[in-house]
C-alpha cells in the first residue's frame, strides 16, 4: 500500500471518472482544459499598422535625419482607429499616425512623437530616421487559419484572451469534475470565530478550494466534520454525486485519525502511504463508490500533496519543473522523494529554512518546491528540479 509519487498520481487518475465535454463561453472556461484546436479566424494584426504615435512616411526620406540635421515632411493627413487616411503619401510627405493605426499606402516607416518638432504649418521636423521596425505587419501575430491553439492546453488567463482575440466565443472544454472537500478534525474552527487553546483555525478548507478552483472543479463544500465516526460517514453521505471526495487531516496514525480507518474498515484503499515527505500520511480509497483522496492535515503537506499529486490527476497536466542552481544544500531522505520549500531568488534556489509540516508563513513566504529523489543530495552549486508554487 506504500507507493511513489507518479504511481499515487496514476492510481487517482484512474479511479476519476471521464467528465465528457461542453461549450462554455471564454468568460466561464477559466482553468479548464481545452479539447479543440483553436484556429485563427482573423488574421492579427488585421492590417499593416504603426507600434508607436508618431507619424507614417517614407524611411528612405528620413534617413539623413538627427538632431544637427533635421528632415522636414509635410502633414497631409491623420491615420487613427477607425479613421484610415487611405490616400497615397508621396516623397516628402508624411500622415499623423496612432498605436494601432493602419499605415496609409506609400508610408512604410513609422517616427515617433518624442522625436519630431513643430515644423510651422502643415510640417514636422524629424530628429531621427523614421524605422520599418516600428511598423507591425498584418498576420505578423497569426493568420486567418493559422492553429494556435492545440487541443490538451489549460486555459490560462492570456490563453483566453488569445482565444478572443482569434475570433472565438466560445469553447469546447472538458466538462468540470465536481469535488466535495472537507475538513475533519475536533480542533478546527471556523476563521472569524473566537478561538481557544489548543484550536486551530479551518485554513487548508479556504486553500484547497482555492487551489480546486484554480484547477477548473466545480467545489462542493461540506460542513467541518468532527471527530466521531458518525459525523464523518454523515459527511460522507453529503457528497454523493461528486467525482471525488478530497478530504484533509485524519489519515495518519493517531486513534482519532477516523478516515484512514473508515477507508480500511468499511470501505476500499487502493493506497495508503506515498514514498515522500512532507506529506506521506496521504490516503487513496472508495466509500460506496465514491473515489476519496485524504490529504494530510498539516497544511503544508496538504499543499504540497495536492500540487504533486491532486492537481496533475485532475487536469490532466504534468507537473512542470525547473532546472536551477542550488545556493544551498537540501537535505536528502533514504526512501522518500523530498519536496522542501524554497525561495527563488537572481536564478537560484535557496533553502526556505523552517521545514516544519504546520508553518503556514512558509506558504506564502516560499515560492518554490525543491524535489529532492529518494537517496540523492543536493549539494549547493548542484543543478536542482524546482516546481514553482
Ligand atoms: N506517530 C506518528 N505521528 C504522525 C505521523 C507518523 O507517521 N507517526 N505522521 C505525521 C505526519 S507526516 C503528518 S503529515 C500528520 C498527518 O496527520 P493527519 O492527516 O492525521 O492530520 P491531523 O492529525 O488531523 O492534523 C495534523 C495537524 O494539522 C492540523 N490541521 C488539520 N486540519 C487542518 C485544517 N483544516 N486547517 C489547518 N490545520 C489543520 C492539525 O491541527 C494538526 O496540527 O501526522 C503526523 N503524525
Ligand atoms: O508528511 Mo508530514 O506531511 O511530514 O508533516
């Protein structure tokens, strides 16, 4: 029942079921995994246009032009959005012009404002060479029925707006799983409320929702169940009609630790124990059907268990790893793969310092996951996989 990271991830991914698929439009498609490729419908940009404001001319005109020197052109025209100067420009003549504009024909050179002076009537004085740099050619982004984007990505925030810009409202998307979260534990309470000795606040619920949602789930909240056998099967009982039960605290060896004996007891467990640290309490298992995945109640190995393990079998996604140099040493585990917490910082990885399961600053103080694979050290100066956070 003791298993490695990639097998704990393969054996949840196979207890999840097939979502299926549906057409959302971009505004409700955020997380989810695109299942179509994406063609461009419009080319972008959709014509030949300036990068800058400024004026459009003739480069060969202007090359002459500096401070010492400067090039006179004669105004005969504005191009702005929606309002195309679409006569020919001649040699010697220039068109007011604005980010975004398309260039009028003859021009194919663009100078910007910071460069030109009031030239008297009608005329700018140029103190530098107009450049064909600053000019952004149609379909220098994508063209009408270019792919850009491929069937199986994420859709990330500029991935969306990518989709807008080539012309789609909408997109076929795997379904959302739907997944009931809970927290278990007699000493948890609810933020805001008073709190005694001894109690902690209910901080991995607000997290793993959180980090759910940024997977593209559809959340079920459950009540926080206590720590009595009946309480937790009522809590159960609560998620039926979800895709999996992701559960935190109550799987490691204490005698309250009641799903981890649920699972074993009365129900199935495909794994209990993974081959890593922080978080190797972590439990795989089915209650009447219903696919359960118990987090260990430390909120950092809830954390790092859900991003290594929970997140890729839900979206399908690799985890992704850098490779960085380590400005520390990390500490290696005989029979465990380590993901220790770290800071980036000028390229390098450095130890976080404070290992400990249940320091919550470490969350948002961290930003990186340090893998350390079982039985291999990490000197300072090695080359490291980091997982940002
Ligand atoms: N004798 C042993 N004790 C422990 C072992 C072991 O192998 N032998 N494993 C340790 C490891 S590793 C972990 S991780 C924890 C996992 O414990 P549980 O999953 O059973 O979690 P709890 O005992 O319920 O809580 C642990 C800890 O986390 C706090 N907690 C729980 N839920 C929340 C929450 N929703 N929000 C914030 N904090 C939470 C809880 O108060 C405890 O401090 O077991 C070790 N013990
Ligand atoms: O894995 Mo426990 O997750 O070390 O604190």
């Amino acid at each position: 029942m003791f298993v490695g990271v990639p097998e704990a991830r393969d054996l949840l991914r196979a207890l999840l079921p097939d979502p299926g698929t549906e057409t959302l439009p971009l505004a409700a498609a955020y997380g989810r995994t695109l299942v179509q490729t994406l063609e461009a419908r419009v080319s972008h940009p959709s014509a030949t246009e300036s990068a800058l404001d400024g004026i459009a001319c003739r480069e060969a005109d202007t090359r002459s032009a500096s401070s010492e020197t400067p090039v006179r052109l004669r105004v005969v025209g504005e191009s702005r959005a929606g309002l195309t100067h679409s006569a020919q420009v001649n040699a010697g003549e220039c068109v007011r012009i604005y980010t975004g504009a398309p260039l009028p024909p003859g021009t194919d050179a663009i100078c910007p404002v910071e460069q030109l002076d009031d030239g008297g009537p009608d005329h700018v004085w140029l103190r530098r060479p107009a450049r064909p740099e600053d000019v952004r050619h149609e379909g220098g982004d994508f063209m009408t029925g270019e792919t850009v984007l491929p069937a199986g990505l994420r859709l990330t925030a500029p991935r969306l707006a990518l989709a807008a810009a080539l012309g789609h409202a909408e997109v076929t998307v795997r379904r959302a799983l739907r997944v009931a979260l809970l927290s278990t534990g007699d000493e948890l309470v609810a933020p805001g409320l008073p709190l005694a000795r001894g109690q902690v606040y209910d901080s991995n619920r607000v997290g793993l929702h959180a980090m759910l949602l940024e997977c593209g789930c559809e959340v079920i909240a459950l009540d926080h169940a206590a720590d009595t056998p009946a309480a937790l099967q009522g809590a159960l009982d609560q998620a039926g009609g979800a895709d999996l039960l992701l559960t935190s605290g109550g799987v490691s060896m204490g005698r309250y630790d009641l799903l981890r004996d649920l699972l074993i007891g009365e129900g199935q467990v495909a794994f209990w124990k993974v081959r890593m640290r922080p978080g190797g309490p972590a439990i795989l298992g089915g209650w009447h059907g219903l696919p359960i995945f118990g987090l260990p109640g430390n909120p950092v190995s809830s954390l790092v268990v859900f991003h290594v393990i929970v997140r890729p079998a839900l979206t399908g996604q690799a985890v992704r790893t850098l490779r960085l140099r380590a400005a520390t040493t990390f500490r290696t585990l005989p029979d465990k793969t380590a993901f220790w917490r770290g800071v980036i910082d000028s390229g390098e990885v450095r130890d976080y310092g404070a290992q400990g399961s249940g320091m919550l600053r470490s969350l948002s103080e961290a930003n990186a996951l340090v893998v350390v694979p079982e039985g291999q050290t990490v000197k300072a100066g090695d080359d490291v996989d980091v997982i940002l956070l």
